[in-house]
C-alpha cells in the first residue's frame, strides 16, 4: 500500500488568502493562463516531506513540529510582490512573496530540518525560498509571451501588502484529484509566545 504525500506548512490568514485571489483574478484578466490554487488550498509551505510517507511516521512528525514549534516564537510576515519560478521565459509557479519576516520564516524552517532530518525527511535540495503558490502553469500551455507576463506581473504584484501573524505550523496530507489537490490537516502545533 502507498504511504501518503505530506507537507508542514503555514496557513494564510483570510486576509492574505482575500489579497492572493484578487491578485490572481488581476493576472487571469491580463491573459495569464495557469490552474489556479483554490482559496481554501492556499498556504505556505516549510517542509515537503515527500509522496510515500508511510502511516506508522505521524506520532513521531507530530512530535517534532510540536518541538521545533516550541522554539520558535510567534511572528510577523508581510506578503507581497508577485513573482514566478523559475523565471517569465520559462514559468512554472507564479507566486506571491513574501517582503518581511523572511529571516523569521528561515529560522522556523531551520528549526524544522533539526527536528524532521534525522526522522528521514531531510530539506528539499533546492534551498527555501519562502512563498505563497498562486497558480502553477501548464506545459504547452497558451499564456503571454515572456515580456507580457513579466509586466502582467509588475503591474498585480504592485498592490498593499498582506501582514499576517504566524503562530502555528501545520501537518498536511495531500491529496490529488481530478480538480486540484485537496490538504487534509493531520496536526497543527502553536508556535512560542502569544
């Protein structure tokens, strides 16, 4: 029997998760074509821990967010500027950003990767770049050309920035389906402090 794919991650606020859809709405009306996260779906994500995680793991995930959650305090973020991954010649993942509390994020991560790796479940490879996924984009897909989406980007992702508090980190299942992928919580442990 397959294991089940999981993720820790940050839930958005419903202000953050309000922004990200009218910033989402702005670049389908400039043409931008992608399969757009769902609002409810929308978070951000710490750890990827991987697509066969086998059942008997939970207690022990569970226990390590609680400790690495434990250690850190509660803390600010600001979510702004709209970007995507890798670059607008070869999009992949366009995002939102996040502009404050990057370092906080980092360390939170950090705390995570003490915590996760030595349960075998080390930090993806590529480095943390701290994001909230709008839409991801289809291969062949029918979108403006690179210069058309590099300015539908500066111009949405030029709107107010998003303040949130972080004061928990979440264990998700993920599901995928026909319409989308669909987050089961499984755990949710709160952060130091207020």
């Amino acid at each position: 029997m397959r294991g089940k794919r999981m993720f820790v991650a940050i839930d958005p606020s419903a202000e953050a998760v309000a922004r990200a859809t009218r910033i989402a709405g702005r670049l389908q009306a400039e043409g931008v074509e992608a399969a757009w996260v769902r609002p409810a779906e929308m978070h951000l994500t710490l750890h990827f821990l991987g697509d066969d995680v086998d059942d008997s793991d939970l207690h022990r995930l569970c226990l390590a967010l609680d400790e690495a959650a434990a250690v850190t305090p509660a803390f600010r973020i600001t979510l702004g500027g709209v970007g995507v991954f890798p670059d607008s010649r070869r999009p992949r993942v366009v995002w939102l950003g996040v502009e404050q509390g990057r370092s906080e994020l980092v360390a939170l991560h950090d705390a995570l990767a003490r915590q996760l790796t030595p349960l075998g479940f080390p930090p993806e490879a590529r480095g943390f770049r701290p994001h909230l996924t709008l839409g991801r984009f289809r291969s062949g897909g029918t979108g403006p050309p690179a210069p058309a989406l590099a300015a539908a980007i500066e111009r949405c992702g030029a709107s107010a920035a998003s303040e949130m508090l972080v004061r928990k980190v979440v264990l998700y299942e993920s599901r995928l389906t026909k319409a989308g992928a669909e987050h089961d919580r499984l755990h949710a442990a709160a952060l130091a402090g207020p």
